[in-house]
C-alpha cells in the first residue's frame, strides 16, 4: 500500500450521524463471529501496514512542531512502533473476549411465576470526541463494534493524517466481513461541525470526549446528547504511617514518571507526618528522575531545594515531570485533601497497616482506589478489558476504566404462560 491520502468522510453532521444509525441497525444483530472478524482485520492491517501509519504519524508530529502544539500534547500524538504493536495486541485480547450483547446480567421468578431476565443491548451510537492520541481511534471503534455499536470519531486536528488513514483501515475491515463500512467512521471537520454533531440527539445515544479539561467541559455544556465525562486526572499518592521505603518509592516513582502525560499518572504525593523523616529521600529520588519538586512548608523544610506549593497546585493536573507533595497529619486528612482537591479519578495509599487501607478505600471517593500498587494500573488492559475507550469520572452508568460492558445498556425480557393483570375477557 503507498501512502496516499485516504478519502475523508463527509463533513456533513447530519449524514455522518444518519449513516451511523443505519449501520447500527445492522451492527446491533451481527454475530460475534463477524465482530471479532473485524477486529482481527484491523490488526492484520496496523500490523502489515505500520510503515504507512508511522509515515502518517511522523507527518502528523512534524506539523505539530511546526504549529507549536505543547510538547505533552505532542507526546500524546506519537503513534510509533510500540503503540502499533500495543494496538495490535488489544484489538486480539478484544477479539478473544466474551461477546456482550445478549447476556444474561440477572434473572429471577416473580411470585406470579412470571421469568424476568435483564439482557444486554448495545447503547446505540456513540460519538467520541478527542484530542491527539491516534491510539483512540483503534481503541474506540474495537471496542464500540464488539459492543454492537457505530461509532463516530472525530479526532483532533493534530492527528489528522494518521487518523484518516486508520478511517480507512476500518472501513475496510467493516466491509470485508460483511458489515456496513459506516459503523466506525473516523471523521474530521470543524468545531461547528463537531457543535451541531452534539445536537443531533435523534440519531446519537452518546458522547464521550477525551482531552483536555477544556475540551471536556466544552462538550458537556454544549451537548444535547448524554456526555459520560473523562475528566481530567489530578490523582494522587499517599505514603501512610507505616510502610516499606523501597517499595513505596517505586509505586511513587512509577505513578509519576512512567508515563507523566497521561490522566492516570499521580499529580500529587501526601506523606503521613509520622513518616516526615522519608522526605529528603523521597525528594531525592524524584529529582533524581528530572522531577521538579513543589512542596508545603513542612516539605520544604525537610528538603530545602523544593519550590513552595499553593492551593493552585494541589488543584492542578501537570500532565508532566512535576509533582506536589504536602505533609499531613494522617490517613484522615489525607482522606479530606483528596476529596477536597482530587477529581475523583485514581489514588492510592501505600501502607502496612490494613485498617488504614479500609479506610482509604472505603471513604475516598475516586472511580479507582489502590492499595500498594500504582496508579498506572488504572489501565485496562491491566485489569483484563483488552485496553479501554476512556477512564470515567461520571457517577452516572459508568465510572473508572470503561470496557465492553460499560458500552452497553440492558432490556427486560420477560416470559409468561398466559399471564394476565386483570380478570379473563375470554368466554
């Protein structure tokens, strides 16, 4: 395949979102078989042509560059080798997991003998929205088509070529197993189309957007269709009284700079006053890594080089190789200063002590709470998902990582023998 500009889809709103309720009518009775054949396509594909997406990509961070888009946005944007071959291996773990679409959640016999069961439907369409990260674009449409489906993406700008030609991957993919090449369309187009996209509640079940906080709350304000939010991701870690230095510096060190740009990495680090005399290693070993430091007076005076922290900065999503640490008094308080300040994503306490853990996990309020473990394994290819469309900070239908049954709704299904609520009307 030599790369030539794919076909972009029609930038019209209301034909993008009427084509997608077609397909879904469709998509919503195939089997798994033809689902999962798709999938396996899509990663045929990536895997065969990843020249051509690394070629798309590279073009794509080029111009990024030249328009001055923020060095973690650009981080975001990298498509290479690695996260080809992540991709591929997520869309055969989807491939390979159950088929949700007509299972059984729960059945019972009413006291009338009458057998009521709740079954798993698809949601309908679903139109995501984000920024950067071509990984999405995989991602989103593998796990909307396993879940009966049609998808819109519409990706940024920034990623405009490697997402076109992905567009394309799908589309043929969708066709050669028999299915309409609409249920994932990759789209472009501008923010008035993306506005009035968000209008046309008639054909649209859904809007997830993933970006950046602004791009999160914009969507929601202007949406009529129901938005499942994934916002941002100022998650923290707290190293309690009693705990293994060695190890509680690795789950701080992992959750910090593993991979720093993305909304699961930790933001924050409190420290139990009773473990205060840590500090100047713990300092020491995130300075050590190129993290720049910011920290409360009581951090401060433990470690003199540290930048003083404000309010601001426990309120703040760095997305970067910076981190704020505040000393406080203990489990409690680390308990308020999260509910307070976190955005209910990802935290974690590192501790011995299992009453401390139960508290932490019983009373922070967070879609994913940790124990001894880092807050990269809010992930879901970690916990069994295949990867994940987005990371939910909603209470609503869905929250934390969201997977193949986050993206699907339920019927009742409800079997009699002649059951009737009033007197017979027979003779």
């Amino acid at each position: 395949m030599n790369l030539q500009p794919p076909p972009e889809q029609s930038t019209d709103p209301k034909t993008i979102a009427s084509t997608a309720r077609d397909a879904f009518q469709s998509l919503a009775f195939a089997s798994a078989g033809q689902k999962n054949a798709v999938l396996l396509a899509m990663a045929d594909r990536l895997e065969r042509c990843r020249d051509e997406v690394t070629t798309a990509n590279e073009a794509d961070l080029a111009a990024a560059r030249e328009n001055g888009v923020a060095e973690n946005l650009v981080k975001r944007l990298r498509f290479g080798e690695p996260k080809i071959a992540g991709r591929v291996r997520s869309l055969r773990k989807i491939a390979a997991l159950p088929d949700p679409v007509g299972q059984t959640i729960r059945t019972e016999r009413r006291p009338n003998g009458l057998d009521v069961a709740r079954v798993r439907v698809p949601l309908g369409v679903v139109l995501n929205v984000f920024e950067a990260r071509p990984h999405v674009t995989v991602n989103a449409g593998a796990f909307c088509l396993k879940a009966g489906n049609a998808a819109i993406l519409r990706g940024g700008s920034e990623a405009r070529q490697c997402n076109a030609l992905l567009g394309q991957f799908w589309r043929d993919a969708l066709s050669e197993a028999g299915l309409p090449p609409g249920a994932v369309q990759v789209v472009g187009g501008s923010h008035e189309m993306v506005h009035e996209l968000l209008s046309l509640d008639r054909w649209i079940d859904l809007v997830i957007p993933r970006g950046g906080k602004g791009l999160v709350e914009a969507v929601a304000r202007q949406s009529r269709i129901p938005v499942i939010k994934h916002y941002e991701g100022v998650c923290h870690v707290y190293l309690d009284e009693q705990f293994d230095l060695r190890a509680a510096l690795d789950v701080a060190l992992d959750s910090k700079c593993l991979m720093p740009e993305v909304c699961n990495a930790m933001e924050t680090l409190l420290v139990s006053e009773a473990a205060a005399e840590h500090l100047p290693a713990v300092v020491e070993a995130f300075q050590r890594e190129g993290v720049a430091v910011r920290g409360c007076p009581r951090t401060r005076e433990a470690a003199p080089s540290v930048e003083p922290a404000d309010d601001d900065d426990w309120r703040t999503e760095y997305l970067d190789l910076i981190v704020s640490i505040r000393v406080v008094p203990g489990v409690e308080e680390a308990i308020d200063h999260i509910n307070r300040f976190g955005s209910h994503h990802t935290d974690v306490i590192v501790t011995g002590r299992l009453p401390a853990a139960e508290r932490f996990t019983e009373r922070v309020d967070s879609g994913v709470v940790l124990v001894n473990a880092s807050t990269m394994f809010c992930d879901g290819e970690s916990l069994g998902m295949g990867a994940e469309i987005g990371i939910s900070t909603d209470r609503l239908h869905a929250r934390g990582p969201m997977g193949l049954e986050e993206l699907t709704t339920y019927k009742f299904v409800i079997r009699g023998r002649g059951h009737i609520m009033g007197p017979s009307r027979t003779k």
